[in-house]
C-alpha cells in the first residue's frame, strides 16, 4: 500500500464506476469512511456509489466524500425485470448502471 501512497499520479486519472458499500446488503463490504480514506491514499479524485436497489446510503456517501475533497457520482445497480418484480419463474436477465448527473 505504501507505494500507492507515495507521490502517487497513476491514481488520478482512474475511478471506480461500481462500488458496493456497506448498504448492499449481503453484497457489500466498503465502510464509507474507510473508503474515503482509500480512495484518497490511491491519489484518485472521484468515486461512485452503486448499491445494490437502495440509494439509503447516498447522502453518507456524498457527504463523506466532499469533507474528503473527492467528487461523489451517485449511481445505482437496478435490474430489468422480465415481465414483473414478482416473477419468480423468470429471473432478470440484465443489471444497469445508472448514474446521475449533476
């Protein structure tokens, strides 16, 4: 980790795009603040939050990320229900990414 840390440029012009944090229930591991802190010793300057159907989590993320200096892009893993939300016969066949734009 130290090496990352150090005088790090590589960082910067890389940002994750799908993070689950904490509010993925079952799924995610990321404690915000932790993250924060991560993202920063990496040297990147921007980080999205796409949990898993729930946006509960947004304003801790959003928040914890401009005290830390680091753009928040707020976003969210949905899926494409074939028919309804209540087809258990038919599981979704696809996720998206959506992202908000500011």
């Amino acid at each position: 980790m130290s090496e990352i840390s150090e005088n790090n440029h590589l960082g910067r012009d890389f940002v994750h795009l799908h993070i689950h944090t904490e509010y993925s229930l079952l799924d995610g591991a990321c404690r915000i603040d932790q993250l924060m802190d991560r993202v920063k010793e990496c040297g990147q300057t921007a980080i999205a939050c796409t949990d898993h159907g729930v946006m509960y989590g947004c304003v801790q993320f959003y928040k914890a990320a401009k005290k830390a200096g680091i753009k928040p892009i707020i976003g969210c893993e949905v899926y494409v229900a074939t028919r309804t939300r209540f087809d258990k016969v038919n599981k979704p066949l696809w996720k998206i990414i959506s992202m908000a734009r500011a």
